[in-house]
C-alpha cells in the first residue's frame, strides 16, 4: 500500500447525484463503500466534505446574505453532510468519529490534532466537517490544514473529470489531461487545481495532491494502493 494514511476532499455536490442537491442514496452508498474498501486496507482515512448540495455561500445562491453569516450557513451544511455520511458508514460496518471546527457541543468535539490522531489509531474513519471554523477560508482550505495536521500521505480530491486538465474537458474537448506534475507547473500554468489557500498549504508541507473521478469505483482504493490514475500534483 503506497499511502497508509490519506484525507478525501469530496464535494457536497457529489451527494447531490445528478442534480447536486440534497442527498443522492446511490452516491451516499457509493462513497461509503468507496471509502470502506481503502479502510479494510489498513489505510487510516480522513474525510473533508463541501457543502454545496444544501447551501453554496450567499454570494452564489443570489440571496442578501452577509458573507461572514453565509459561510457559517456553509459550514452547517458541512456538519449535516459528515452526518448523513458518518450515518452510511455505520450500515457498511465501519467505524467513524465525526469532528467539528464550528462547535457543536451535542453532536461532536473539536479537531484537535491529538483527538484526530487517536482516533485514526484506533481504526475510525474521521469526518471533518465545520470548516476551519472560520469565516472566509473554503472547504478546500480545510481540506489542505487537516491533511497536514494528521501528517497525510497525500490529498486525494474527488472531482468530475478523471483528473488535472489544460482547460475545462466538459467546455473544450481540446484540453489535454496531465498524468504527473508538479507544484510549480500548476502555477505556472495557473491550473487552479484547488484554491490558492490550500494548494499553499498542501506545497508547503510537501503533501502530494490526487485528482481523480469520483464516480468511478474502485479508483479510491487503487489509488491507495499506487496505481496511477487520475493526476498527481507532486511536490
């Protein structure tokens, strides 16, 4: 196994299925099982999830929303889907913990490094939902601090297509995908992978970044396992 610990940054929209609002059943069962299979394989796993499918930011949604207020409303969105997955998990037979960076003293704890830690020790699928618990910093950027903090093998980012692309491959069926590259590529070609903040981040502490489809099965645990798919972003 070439990763032995991993944090998954999954979209809310994901959830959605194909309309991206809400909760899909088949893609709630379908992550689950996703992340199951690299949890059976003795890799510790920490999972970071958006919450577009309930509410995007009020900048989005069209709505008079102060933007501090809209992305507290994001972070809920974030809690109740760690919920609904945590919840998936539980029927798959796989244990979790689910962790806040908003407090929510009656549903769980902070994410200390400690607790994080421990728990990945342990065997538990780790939900990290809330955030950074602070206003104006994405899921992504969330994604890319808890990755280091829990000392990630990698950053492996669920997304629509089958990796990093020159262009958007849905727009411009020109666009060419890249297997392998690194940081300073990205940047150089302003690739956008994920947003500034976290890519940051993830370079900083040389934390490799996995961009692969989310829809297909079996890709989590090959990849896990240094099957090359998708694209990575290495140091």
């Amino acid at each position: 196994m070439k990763y032995k610990r991993i944090l998954l940054k999954l979209s809310g929209e994901a959830l959605g299925g194909p309309h991206s609002k809400g909760f899909d059943k088949d893609s709630l069962a379908h992550f689950a099982r996703e992340i199951a299979s690299v949890h059976r394989l003795g890799c510790q796993t920490a999972v970071v999830l958006g919450g577009g499918n309930i509410f995007r930011g009020a900048r989005n949604e069209g709505l008079e929303i102060d933007r501090v207020s809209g992305d507290y409303m994001g972070m809920l969105a974030t809690l109740i889907n760690s919920m609904a997955l945590g919840d998936e998990l539980k029927r798959q037979g796989i244990p979790s913990l689910l962790l806040s960076g908003l407090a929510v003293d009656r549903l769980c704890m902070h994410p200390t490094r400690e607790r994080m830690l421990e728990a990945l020790e342990q065997g538990k699928v780790l939900l990290l939902a809330g955030g950074t618990g602070n206003p104006f910093f994405t899921t992504d950027s969330a994604a890319a601090l808890r990755a280091a903090e829990i000392g990630a093998g990698a950053l492996l980012k669920g997304t629509r297509v089958d990796g990093v692309y020159s262009a958007d491959p849905e727009k411009d069926p020109s666009a060419r995908r890249y297997p392998r590259l690194s940081f300073d590529q990205a940047l150089n070609e302003d690739l956008r992978i994920m947003d500034p903040t976290a890519f940051t981040l993830c370079r900083e502490n040389n934390i490799p970044i996995l961009v692969f489809k989310v829809t297909e099965p079996g890709t989590l645990s090959a990849l896990v396992q240094g099957e090359e798919r998708g694209s990575l972003v290495h140091p």
